[in-house]
C-alpha cells in the first residue's frame, strides 16, 4: 500500500505534543508526502483550514495519532467507517496501543514510507441501549455503580440463555484489545488481540467463585440492570459515559467494524507486553549465557 497523504491527530494537552506535531510534519513534507491535521493541531499552529477526524480519514492514507490509548481509542470510534491504517506514537509513560515510541518515529515512517509494515485488525464491540441508541467501541463497556455504598445487580445473558446476576460493585464486557485495559486491573484474563473475544469480568464480585468468562465473538452479550438505588453508569471505552436505571437493558455484540492498527516493526506483541507490565528480561537461550 502506498502512502502519499497522511493526517496526523494530537493529544494537545501533552506537553510535547505541539513541537513534536511540528518536527513530524516538516519531516514528512520534505519526503513528498501531503499532511493534513486536525482542526485543533491547525488552529494550534496557525495554519488555516483544519479537519474533523472523520474528513481526515476520508482524505488520508494513513492516520498518525500522537498521544496516548484515550488518543487512539477516540480516533478509531470517529474513524470506524473507513478501513484505515492508525499509526500509534506514544507521548506519555504508559499505553498498549500507542506502540511506537517517539526515539523509534523517524525510522517507523521510513519503513512505511518505503511500503515496509504490517497491519492488524482489532475487533470492535456494538452497544445498544434500551432506546436503540448505539456506540462502537474498541476496549471495553463498564457498568459502576451509582451510589459509592451499594452494589449494583446485573442480570446477564449469553445468547438469550440467562447466565447469572452478577452482585458487584459493575461489571466489564471487552474485547480482546481492552482485555489489558481495566479488565486487568480488575483481574481478568490477557487474550491476544488478535482473537475475536468477548470478556465478562464482575469488578469486586460479592460472590468470590464468580469469576471472567471468554466468550466466542458471535457471542450476544445481554444485560439488565436490577439496582434498586442511584442507578448504575455505563462508561464506553473510559471517555463516554450514559446513565442507566433499573430496568434498563444493554446489548453487546461484535460489530461489523474493524479498527486497523500499523504493527510496531521494532517489536511483536509478547515484548511490548513485558514491558508495559514489567515482567522479567530475556531467557538465557536468547541472551547467550
């Protein structure tokens, strides 16, 4: 695939990100590629014009995106609709999706310049409220509970068969990418991304043997909130957030879209989590001691 336009999205709240914009943008001119940015990075740097997240996918090749996940995440709902490659730089300490550092961006761009990377699917969730509202979402869909002091009862179906109430203080329903997310903190399970999942996982269950379960992703994931108190929330991908009562009923299911990420070229997946969860070095077998 060739690259010849590339739009480039920032978190401008992170201290680097504007002079980092700019270094990136003149770089990439100078190789003959066209850039376009978002609204905000062109008012930013007193260039006219601009563009919505969604007009610079319909515009662009490739989609760089500088930041952190919240970054990532926001551009892949915007872009869900058209099949193009985001490129991951990471500007802060921490994210699982934002794979290339910003010492490894330069060489990165080389190599794609030069038709030289891979890409990978990731695929996204649907979510459906009780008035046939509906979001698309890359990581995970949260229900917490409402009042600080109560638990929430959530009835839940796999499939219309009833699978239990899950006596929590919420509950997690991610896809394979958020399975690191706050699934894990709430201690689910890490599944490659690149299967197609549906993790249930009951934050602080009141019930100890309740424990995440790995769905197929064809899965239908159905829940019903019971809490008797404030309500619930539910939070799509940490940045949406939808108030819920009792009563109310949620629909999960895989969606027809897809997020495309460019794969790091400078390391695979089991090394990028070594190092975001600080696991141990290299084995001997591949260290030569």
């Amino acid at each position: 695939m060739e690259i010849n336009r590339i739009g480039i999205i920032a978190n401008v709240a992170k201290e680097n990100a504007l002079p980092q914009v700019a270094r990136l943008k003149s770089w990439l001119r100078e190789k003959g590629v066209q850039v376009f940015l978002h609204r905000e990075l062109a008012a930013l740097h007193g260039e006219d014009g601009g563009y919505e997240i969604e007009n610079l996918a319909r515009m662009c090749d490739l989609l760089a995106v500088m930041g952190g996940d919240g970054t990532i995440l926001r551009a892949a709902r915007k872009t869900k609709e058209v099949p193009i490659p985001i490129l991951g730089i990471n500007l802060g300490q921490f994210g699982y999706l934002a794979e290339v550092n910003l010492d490894e961006m330069y060489d990165t761009f080389s190599a794609i310049l030069d038709g030289r990377f891979q890409t990978e699917e990731r695929m996204m969730l649907d979510v459906v409220d009780k008035s046939e509202q509906k979001w698309t979402i890359l990581n995970d869909a949260v229900i917490n509970r409402g009042n600080l002091s109560r638990i929430v009862e959530i009835e839940t179906f796999v499939d219309d068969a009833y699978l239990t109430t899950y006596k929590a203080d919420g509950l997690i329903i991610s896809t394979p990418t958020g399975s690191t997310a706050y699934s894990l903190s709430a201690g689910g399970p890490i599944v490659l991304p690149r299967h197609e999942s549906i993790i249930i996982n009951p934050i602080c269950p009141h019930t100890l043997t309740n424990r995440p379960v790995i769905l197929p992703g064809s899965a239908r994931v159905s829940i019903v909130l019971r809490s008797k108190e404030e309500g619930a929330t539910l939070t799509l991908d940490g940045q949406v957030m939808v108030h819920l009562k009792s009563g109310d009923r949620i629909e999960v299911t895989r969606s027809p879209f897809v997020t495309i990420l460019v794969v790091s070229p400078h390391r695979n997946y089991f090394e990028i989590l070594r190092s975001k969860l600080g696991w141990g070095g290299m084995p001997a077998s591949l260290t030569g001691r």
